[in-house]
C-alpha cells in the first residue's frame, strides 16, 4: 500500500498534466467554462418565463437578452479602448519627447532608469498593448458566439441533467451535486451583481475626477474603469496606469500625474477594500490570497478570459467542497464560511 507521503510527487503530476489538458483544449473547454457560468447567470429568468411562455419562446428571448448584454459590454469597452488608442497614435511622437523627459526627471531626482527598463517600457511599448488589448476584444467576439451556443443548448437541458442525476447518482451524491450546482449558482449571481455595481461606481468616479482634472476622455476612462473592474487587482490597476501615462503626456507634469494617480488609487481602495467586502458577504468569502492566486492563475491558463472567470471558478469549487465532510477542510482553509453550505439558494 503507498504510503500518504509517496503521494505527493503523482498529485504534482496530476495536477500538471490537468494544467496541460486545460491549456491545450481551451478552444473547447474555455467556451463550455463561460457557458456554465452563463447558465448560472440566466437559469432564474428562464425558469421565471417558462411559467407563462412556452420553453422554446422563452429561451429565445433569454438569448436574446444575453446577446444584447454581450454586445452592450463590447461596444463600451472597443469604444473607450479604441478612442484612447487612436489619440495615442496620433500623438505618438509627442509621447516619446515627453517619455524622455519624465526619464530625465526621475534621474534627476535620484531615480536611475536602468537600460533594459529604458528599452522595454517606453511610449512604443505601451502603444503596442493598447493595441493589443483592442486586438483581443475583437477576437473575443466570436469566442463569445460559440459561448452563447453552448448556453442555448445548456438552458435546453438543465431541468433535464437534473432529473437524470437523480436517477443516474445514489440520493446523497444527487443531492451534493444539485445542491451544490444551486447553490454555486446563486453565489456567482450575487457575485456578478455585486462586481457590475462596484465596476458602474468605479466608472462613474473615475469619470468625475477624469473631468474635474480636465483629462481628456474622462468619460473613455470611466468606460475603461468600468470593463476593466470585472478583473479582480490586475483590472483596477491598469485601469489606474493608462489614465496616469495619459495624464502625463497630456499635462507634461509628474506631478499633476502623480496627483490623478492618487486620486484613480483612492476610488479603487474605497470601492474595492471597503465597500465591496461589506457588499459582497458570502459569496465572496475568500482569502485575498486566493483571489489574486485565482485570477493569475487562470489568466496563465486562458489568457483574459481566465482572468475574468478565475474567480468564480474558484467559488464554484470552494462550495462544492463544503458540501462534503470529506473536503470541507478545504472551504475552511481557504476562506469559505462553514455555513455556506448550509445555505439556501437565491
């Protein structure tokens, strides 16, 4: 018999090759992650309108609904995106002169600025991931697509898998995996509601403190405080650089600079360490370490996409291992209440 201790180099093992697995098929298993969760997300409204619609009108117009939202999120985000983009291009060169001149400022200041540092992360380097990211917004489109697909045919089926677990699993492995499924589902409903009001709040104070500076684009700023809020720590803080770099071309001043970064990183730490624990309650009851694990970890995975989702993978695995004794250990450690699973759904 293997000793528990001779285990560890084959669950290093296994966990590398599901690492591999997930990078490799993420055509496929990406679109389904984004489809389940979706189907969290839309299931009650389906459900609400079948009690008065037939299935098929039901799910047409639920489809519908998601479609617009999808739509509505990318013609905000290309839209702030792609303005800051095109002014940056214009005024490239200006950039360069003035990227120059806040390397001589911080020398002279005592700050050296080393070669590599010079070479890599100048007005050309940033240019490029702006572009970058409005190249990536566009192929998400039809990543997007195939996910709306996938919900089409999950919403067909959901009364039906659960109907088939129940005669399928034995009472209480049914039981641990619609419970759980509910009740994942109703944490990641009040997780997303609760993301969309705090990314709606960030947006609107970054565009009053964008337009009280007289930055240009204040209200592009505030859209991309908006999208970029939905990415737990890594969203907030290029959402508080771009606007930074900006500000300094536009004014040519460090300081002026520096003051709107303070400013953009004030709005992030009320609204994001103060207000949103307290908002949020349960259902983001995880560790912050566990977060930004999260959110790293699924980008290295699945790029953007996974960067956005990581999170709430993490909750739906998080409340599945408190519905059972045997794994419940791991919703303690990491951060999950013992009462979750106790819990009614939403």
């Amino acid at each position: 018999m293997t000793e528990p201790r001779n285990l560890a180099p084959l669950w290093i093992l296994a966990f590398a090759a599901l690492v591999w697995v997930l990078q490799s098929a993420a055509t496929v298993i990406a679109p389904v992650a984004g489809a389940f969760f979706v189907v969290a997300l839309a299931w009650p409204l389906q459900s609400r309108l079948q009690r008065f619609l037939p299935k098929l009108a039901a799910l047409a117009m639920v489809v519908c609904i998601i479609a617009f939202a999808f739509l509505a999120f990318a013609f905000i985000t290309s839209w702030g995106f792609g303005r800051v983009v095109r002014s940056t291009v214009a005024d490239i060169g200006r950039f360069q002169l003035l990227y120059g001149q806040l390397v001589a400022w911080l020398e002279g200041h005592g700050v050296e600025v080393g070669g590599l540092w010079t070479e890599h992360f100048n007005a050309g380097s940033i240019l490029r991931m702006l572009q970058g990211v409005t190249l990536r917004l566009n192929t998400m489109f039809s990543f997007w697509v195939v996910v709306i697909v996938y919900v089409l045919l999950g919403l067909l089926d959901t009364e039906t898998v659960g109907r088939n677990a129940r005669k399928a699993l034995s009472p209480k492995a049914a039981a641990v995996l619609i419970d759980g499924s509910a009740l994942t589902a109703a944490k990641l409903r009040h997780y997303m509601l609760v993301r969309t009001l705090m990314s709606l709040a960030t947006g609107l104070m970054v565009w009053v403190l964008a337009t009280a500076f007289g930055l240009r684009f204040a209200a592009e700023w505030g859209a991309i405080a908006f999208a970029l809020n939905y990415i737990p720590f890594i969203g907030p803080f290029v959402a508080t650089l771009l606007p930074t770099l900006y500000a300094l071309a536009q004014f040519g001043s460090p300081q002026s600079a520096l003051l709107i970064f303070a400013g953009l990183n004030v709005i992030q730490f009320i609204i994001g360490s103060y207000i949103e624990p307290r908002v949020a309650g349960y259902a983001l009851a995880i560790t912050p370490f566990v977060v930004l694990f999260s959110v790293f970890f699924w980008s290295f995975i699945w790029g953007v996409f996974g960067a956005f989702i990581g999170v709430p993978i993490t909750i739906a695995i998080l409340t599945y291992c408190a519905q059972s004794p045997s794994t419940r250990w791991v919703a303690e450690l990491l951060g999950s209440p013992t009462s979750s699973s106790k819990e009614q759904p939403k």
